[in-house]
C-alpha cells in the first residue's frame, strides 16, 4: 500500500478561506484574484504574482500531464522540470533578469511528493463553477472572490484508458450525445460518419476503425494531449486547443505538430533565455518539428485539432543535453 504524502498547509486563512502550501522552500498563497508563489534569494524573500485563473490553468496541465516532457513554465519565472522520478520547480532559474542578480531558486522533489502538494492546491484554490481544463467561453470565472466550493469533478477528470482501441469490444465505448459527449460549439461542421468495416469472418472483434475527426469533434477539453496509439516508442497525441496554451512548454526532445483542422498561432523561445525564436502560424493540413531547444505557447482563436506525435525513447533528453543529437530533426 502507498504510504500517505502530507502535504505542508496551513488553516483556510480566516481573510479569504484559502489555504497556503509550502513544498521545500517554496510557499503558495492565494488571494481574492492572485496566486503568489515565493522563494528565498540572496537572504531575500522573493514573491512572483500571477492572476489566481491563469495560474489555476497553469497548475491543471502540469498535473494532469504529470509533469510532461521537460520544462513546463507556468510563465517566464516560475516553473518545473519533468526528470522523470523527480521533478525541478524553479523561479527565475530560465530568465536572464532575475538568474544573471542571483534571485533565482530551484529545488528538486520526489514525484509523488510534489504531485501530492500541487493536486492539494488545485484542490483548495478550485472554486465551484470554475474548470481549469474548458475554454474560458465554456466556464465560469475563477475569481469569484473568497473561497467558494469546490469543482472535484473538473480537476480529478480521469482520462479514458485504452485497453484496446476506442470502439472495439472490451474498450471504452466511442464518444457520443449519450454518453456525455455532445458535439462541440467550434465542430458542428465535422462529419459524424464512421468508416465501414468489413472484417473477414472471425476477425469482427479484432478489426476496427473509428473516425478521429468525430471523436476529437466532442472533445471537451483543451490543451490537454491524449494518447491515441503506442507504436513502440511512437506516441501519437492528438488534442483540441482554444484560447492560450496555459503554459510555455520547454522541450527536452524534437516534437511534431500537425495541424488538423483551423488554425494555431505559437510563439517560440530558446528554452533557457525566453528569446523569441521564430511566429509559426500553422494552418490545417501543415506539419511541424518544435525543437528540442525551444520553449513554446499556442494561440488558438477558435477550436482547432491538432496532432501532437511525441517520441518517448529513453535517455533522449540526456542525448540532446550532451550534444549527441542536433536539437532539430534534420539538416537541409
Ligand atoms: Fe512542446
């Protein structure tokens, strides 16, 4: 049995009814509109501010990814690095500003320790009404004052696991109204037909297909890469994404975009400084290699589909990092 984690949290404050957090040196409050997180530097105390809706978005991905590949950057100070066991969380330690006066700090903590404190804060700053996961035209605010409730269902959303492949027997059943799965707002165009199949007899459970388009058409939440298929180290992840990538996400691996349906604007940064890089504006049908040494935020006017193929082979990071491999995937 999993020993209990104690999470280090204050009383609700008797002012807003939130708790504070410290994990290691870092401590975590929110207030009526805010989240502050702070750390010590140069014997100071240092407090990085950041509106409590953003950052409860912020802190939804990073745990539901489980801390993702590389460096999940809140912002352009306060982030974690994902070492797969342990995880860094870091201020100041990727921007030139506050590292180059020494006002950066970084700490690394246990997996399941850091998972623990950030679920507990998601879980205590989650107001009723509020789902950090949907496109802020499909919920409520975040900021509805003092502590008001609870929204467990939106922040301990389970992923439907694939035993198979959605649709055949023994599988989660395919997405639909009944299921709780209606259409989305931005997909009505998308056609509900599903492939024909015909499998030769005795293979009718063995041999399937689903139509990505009309399972993606009733996604129903954002920015939030599911694994569709596992081809030995070949992750193919495809998402629905509208509004702003909460986080900028920093690579430790050459990633692949393609772009499904609409349009997606990102702004990419080298990884360690925050200095724009390049403005990738993909349009349905375009593909994408982000590299390994970028860090990176979409923009999404309306709800695009878009293709995340990720490649989960062991030790790249430390080959990237090494210098073995160039960080992009080919030279022209
Ligand atoms: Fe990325």
């Amino acid at each position: 049995m999993a020993a209990q984690i104690e999470v280090n949290a204050s009383p609700p404050s008797n002012e807003t009814g939130y708790r504070s957090f410290k994990l290691g040196e870092f401590e975590f409050t929110r207030d009526e509109y805010f989240a502050r997180v702070s750390w010590p530097a140069n014997g100071k105390k240092m407090t990085h501010v950041i509106s409590a809706d953003s950052f409860l978005r912020m802190m939804m991905r990073d745990v539901a990814w489980g801390f993702f590949y590389g460096q999940v950057n809140f912002d352009a100070v306060f982030g974690t690095t994902n070492l797969y066991g342990q995880v860094e969380v870091y201020a100041g330690r990727t921007n030139p500003g506050y590292r180059d006066q020494g006002l950066d700090y970084s700490e690394i903590f246990d997996t399941p320790q850091i998972m623990a404190t950030f679920k507990a804060i998601l879980d205590d700053w989650t107001n009723e009404g509020f789902d950090p996961f949907a496109a802020p035209a499909e919920t409520g605010r975040a900021w509805l004052g003092k502590k008001n409730g609870h929204n467990r269902a939106a922040i301990e959303r389970q992923r439907a696991v694939c035993e198979r492949m959605p649709g055949l027997p023994g599988d989660a059943p395919l997405r639909s109204d009944e299921n709780g799965y209606p259409i989305n707002r931005a997909f009505l165009d998308v056609s509900q037909d599903e492939p024909e199949v015909h499998a030769e007899p005795g293979f009718e459970d063995e041999v399937s297909a689903f139509s990505l388009f009309k399972y993606l058409s009733r996604s129903d939440v954002t920015w939030n890469p599911s694994v569709s298929s596992v081809c030995k180290a070949s992750l193919c992840c495809p998402t629905t994404e509208e509004y702003i990538l909460p986080i900028k996400h920093g690579n430790d691996r050459v990633e692949w975009f393609i772009q499904l349906t609409d349009e997606i604007e990102w702004e990419v940064e080298d990884k360690e400084t925050g200095k724009p890089r390049a403005k990738v504006i993909m349009k349905a049908g375009d593909v994408a290699s982000m590299p390994a040494d970028i860090r990176h935020q979409g923009f999404s006017k309306k709800r695009a589909m878009l293709l995340v193929w990720e490649n989960a082979t062991v030790g790249l990071p430390d080959r990237y990092t090494s210098g073995e491999l160039k960080p992009y995937p080919i030279d022209f």
